[in-house]
C-alpha cells in the first residue's frame, strides 16, 4: 500500500476487506489495525497489544482505534489523521510530534500521556456535544489544538504552555491547575469552564467567551482579555499584574472582583468602562491608573 510503516510494522499486501467490528485483532504475535469506514487492513503490527510498543512514525491515518489499549506505547511523529481513537487509552503514551488533525478523540484518554510539539486540530468535528477527554497530567507544550471540540474534557494539572487552543470548544472544560503560560485561547469557547488556580500568564483570550467560567485563584499576569464575555464570571482571588482588557461585554456582572491580588498596574480601556465602571471596584480602577476623581467623573458620564 506504499505505506511507510517501521519499527515491527508489516504493511497489508492484498486488498481483503474484513467486516470484524474489533478495530484492532490479535493473532499469535500480531495485531491488525483496520481502515475506520472500508474495514480494509492496513497493517499487521510485530506484537500481541499496542500496550508499550514502539509505533514510531507509523502510518495508522484512517485507522480504527476505538477502545484500543495503547498505554505506555511510543507514538512519537506518528500518523493518525482522521483515525477513530474514541475511547481508546493513550495513558502515559509518548505522542511528541504526532498527527492527529481531523480525528475522533471522544471518551478517550491521554493522562499522563506526551503530547508536545503534537497537532491535534479539528478534532471532533463530528460531535457537537460532551466529548469528555481526558487530558489530565498530559504535557502538551506547543500543541496545536486549534478549532476542535473539546467540550467537557479535562486538563487538570496539564502543561500548555504555548499550546494553540484557537476557536476551540472548550465549554465546561476542567483546566484547574494548568499551567498555560504563553498559550492562545482566541475565539475559544470557555463558558463555565474551571480553570482555578491555573497559569494564564501571558495568555491571549482575544474574543474569548467566559460567561460562568470559574478563574478563581489563576494568574492573569500579562494576560490579553481583549472582547471577552465575562458575564457570571468567578475572578476571586485572581492575580492581575500587567493584565489587558478592552471591549470587554459583562464585566459589570462578573463576580470576586473586589477580591483580587495586584502585582504591576494593569490596563483598562474607554469601552469597557462605559458599561462596567458604575459596578468596579474603587480599587480595580485605581489599579488601571484611574484615581477616585476619574472613576467619579466617567460614573456621572456614563450614568
């Protein structure tokens, strides 16, 4: 098939079609991994589990992986664009450099797993409710995860940092404890997110809706909330150090905002102030360069 399959890979030489609804088969000392919709083999693979092996650079786009038990196993620049990989287990798994884009990740899990470096964009695009991955622990640094759906996943203590997470689905998502320094959330869906406690430094929330996200606790040092919807919003106990926001929309019914930390003075623009500054806090305002006279006088202005 031309595939260029290494490391105990032996590519399909015929053009059989097997019906077996198990997307992968053991016999003896070989697994066989099957084309997702035509059921075609596309390879026989040197071992009796995909727990642990060393699939290096393997050739599996289209596969299907449902339900597949790959833990521990060596996915490092592996092919698995738009292979079927619900509820399949990658815990502990290394997918450095892997591709992924336009697959189906629903119920699967990636705890603990490597994932830097790796592109996982457009993912689940043929769900549009709860896909429920579990992506606890994982190191995703530099992942591009960018237009996928991810709703209702969990990210509890993963790494991120300078993750690509654009115009993701990531309503009722767990990112508590994350660390996502430098990582791109624009146009990303947040709403009633749980991102307590987690690392937002830097990060760009540019467009990003936020309507009952819970940030209580996160540092939000050099963060970009620019045209957020923050409406419900928990920002108790959140750091603002360096902070941007502008046009942002709900701000004045955001929560915890009379209970933030402050490092550096942070920035808040015209806009945001004509719907909000009637309900922000004396000391928020001071914080954004305005003293008690500016902050009376836009109240009158804007009343």
């Amino acid at each position: 098939m031309g595939s260029n399959l290494s490391n105990g890979f032996v590519a399909a030489r015929d053009k059989r079609v097997f019906n077996s609804r198990v997307p992968t088969k053991s016999r003896g000392e070989m697994t066989s991994v099957y084309h997702r919709d035509s059921k075609q083999l596309l390879a026989d693979i040197a071992a009796d589990t995909l727990a642990g092996a060393d699939l290096t650079r393997a050739v599996l786009a289209y596969a299907d992986l449902s339900g597949v038990d790959a833990r521990g196993a060596n996915l490092r620049h592996a092919d698995l664009c738009n292979a079927d990989l619900r509820g399949a287990r990658f815990d502990g798994a290394t997918i450095t450099g892997g591709d992924a884009t336009l697959s189906d990740t629903a119920g699967a899990f990636f705890a603990g797993a490597r994932l830097d470096d790796a592109r996982f964009q457009g993912m689940n695009k043929r769900h549009r409710g709860v896909v429920g991955i579990d992506f606890a622990g994982a190191d995703m640094t530099r992942v591009t995860l960018k237009n996928s759906n991810l709703n209702g996943s969990t990210f509890t203590n993963a790494i991120l940092r300078r993750a690509d997470l654009t115009r993701c689905n990531l309503a009722g998502v767990d990112l508590s404890g994350a660390e996502l320094t430098d990582a791109c959330l624009a146009s990303a869906n947040l709403t009633g997110a749980r991102l307590s406690y987690a690392s937002l430094v830097g990060v760009v929330l540019t467009g990003a809706n936020l309507e009952g996200a819970t940030l209580e606790g996160a540092d939000l040092t050099l963060a970009n909330l620019s045209g957020v919807r923050v409406a419900s919003g928990d920002f108790t106990d959140t750091l603002w150090s360096k902070t941007t926001i502008a046009r942002a929309v709900g701000l004045e019914s955001a929560k915890g905002l009379d209970r933030l930390r402050y490092g550096d003075p942070s920035a808040i623009d015209i806009h945001t102030l004509r719907s909000s500054v009637a309900h922000l806090p004396a000391e928020l305002l001071e914080q954004c360069g305005l003293s008690a006279t500016d902050a009376t006088a836009l109240r009158q202005l804007f009343a």
